[in-house]
C-alpha cells in the first residue's frame, strides 16, 4: 500500500473521529493541532486505524508516533 492510499484512509478515519469533514492530514499534524485530541480519542482513533487496516501496535510503536508522518512510517512498514 503506498503513502497516498494510507493517507486516504486515514483522513476518512481522522474525520470520522473528530466529527470534522474538512480536516486535511499532513506528516507535521499532531494532537495538539486538533481540538477535543485527548488521551480518548486518541485510543479510539488508534483502535479505528487497527480495525480499518487490520493490524496492531505495540506499545513501543505507540511511544513513537509523535506526529502523522511517524503514524504513516509506522502503518506502512507493518502493511509492507
């Protein structure tokens, strides 16, 4: 799966999980940048990506996603 595709995806995830149709991802976007992003949605949003993509993270990889570009590197070398 290449980068844009993972990217489709996850922008239909994000939106769903925030409940905001016109929010655009980039590899810079982090929780800080998006309202109502807390440690519950953030577990919801992760659970969603799992669930869509069907694959799991381990913790480590968890502790490293620091903004969506790391999730995006994280997604594909598990996809790939």
């Amino acid at each position: 799966m290449e980068k844009s595709e993972i990217t489709d995806r996850l922008t239909t995830i994000f939106r769903k999980t925030f409940s905001e149709d016109s929010l655009v991802l980039s590899d810079e976007l982090t929780a800080n940048d998006i309202d109502h992003w807390d440690s519950l949605t953030h577990m919801i949003l992760i659970s969603e990506i799992e669930k869509d993509l069907n694959i799991v993270f381990k913790l480590k990889e968890l502790n490293k996603m620091k903004n969506v570009g790391a999730l995006i590197e994280i997604i594909t070398t598990k996809i790939n």
